[in-house]
C-alpha cells in the first residue's frame, strides 16, 4: 500500500499524455497552468504539457517520500535486530 499514491499520480500523467495527444481540441487541462507560464494560454498542447508536468512531478514526489521512508523503516528494523 506504501507506493499506491505515486502510482495514482504516474499512472494519471501517462492517461493524460495519451488523451491529449490525441489530437482533439478538447484536453484535460488544469485551469491555473498559465498563471505560472503566460504562455501556455489559449495553447492547449502547452495546457496539456503543463498539467502533465505538475501531475508527473508530485507523483515523483510521492516516490522519493515513499522510498525514503522504507529505507528509514529497513534500517530501523536492521538496528532493532543487530
């Protein structure tokens, strides 16, 4: 159950890559992208690049905060039994 979460996020960027590159004008954007790039509005391939972005990036985070936390609990386990 530790890695669900950063699976949910990874797994949602890769559907929202392939939704979106798949041509139609309709894309699965967050709305507040361009207050942080002014150049991705009224642009929805840039929309979409943006949104992917933000949604690859926190499901990394996730990852590294997961991992370090089973290395924590590894070696704390390790201490308790040596």
């Amino acid at each position: 159950m530790r890695f669900v979460t950063p699976s949910l996020f990874i797994a949602t960027a890769v559907f929202l890559f392939f939704y979106n590159g798949r041509g139609g004008d309709d894309v699965l954007a967050f709305s507040f992208v361009p207050t942080f790039w002014p150049e991705a509005a009224g642009d929805p391939e840039r929309l979409s690049m943006g949104t992917i972005g933000i949604v690859l990036a926190l499901g990394l985070v996730f990852l590294v905060r997961d991992l370090a936390l089973l290395a924590r609990a590894r070696r704390q386990r390790a201490e308790q039994d040596g």
